[in-house]
C-alpha cells in the first residue's frame, strides 16, 4: 500500500509516465483501498479509452461511492461494445446495489485484468 501511494505522489514529479503505468498503479491504489487516488490517474489517461479502462474507472468511482459516474463509465463502455458481458454484470450490479441504497461490496467490484 506505502508504495503504491508513494508512487502516486511521486507522478506529478515524473516527465514521461506511460498510459500503461499509470493504469498498473491505479488497479494497485484500487485493491488496497484508495480509489480517489486511483481515479485521479485513470482520468489522465488520455490515449485512446478502451472498455478495459473505462470498467476500471467504473470501479473507481463505484469504490469511491459514486455510483452515477460508474454507471456513466458503463454505458459509455457499452456503446463502445455492446455484446461485451462484464459490462452488463457490472450495470445489473451497480443498479441493484443503487436502488437499495447498499454499497457495492469490494468483491463484487473486482474484474478480469485484460
């Protein structure tokens, strides 16, 4: 945890940071506990966004309790390709947990690393 935040501050100081590594660190901020943190990288990468990293970020804003950017990162993701099925599982899940006002358990947020 110490070094996947540590690697978080230190980016601001880092001139060539890659997409690549920016999304490792983010799903490592994200398993121990810190998606705000997580959030922020992800929303600087700018290369082309793929399902993979909008389903992360869904994750990210999931795990931080925002449960409407989550399911905006969904359906953006299911325009992008609307037969992919983790996208669905996540809306289903997102819905139910928002309509019951629960948090989205953290088991249920994992997903597949592409």
């Amino acid at each position: 945890e110490q070094s996947a935040l540590s690697a978080f501050h230190r980016l601001p100081d880092a001139k060539q940071i890659t997409p690549q590594d920016r999304i490792e660190i983010s799903r490592v901020l994200l398993e121990v506990g810190h998606p705000r943190e997580a959030l922020a990288l992800l929303n600087n990468v700018t290369d082309p966004i793929g399902v993979d990293i909008q389903l992360l970020r869904a994750e990210a804003y999931a795990a931080s309790g925002n449960y409407r950017g989550a399911m905006k990162q969904c359906q953006e993701a299911a325009t992008k390709a609307p037969q992919d099925l983790r996208i669905r599982l996540r809306m289903t899940q997102l819905s139910q947990y928002m309509a019951a006002g629960q948090e989205v358990p953290s088991h249920l947020l994992d997903q597949p690393r592409p």
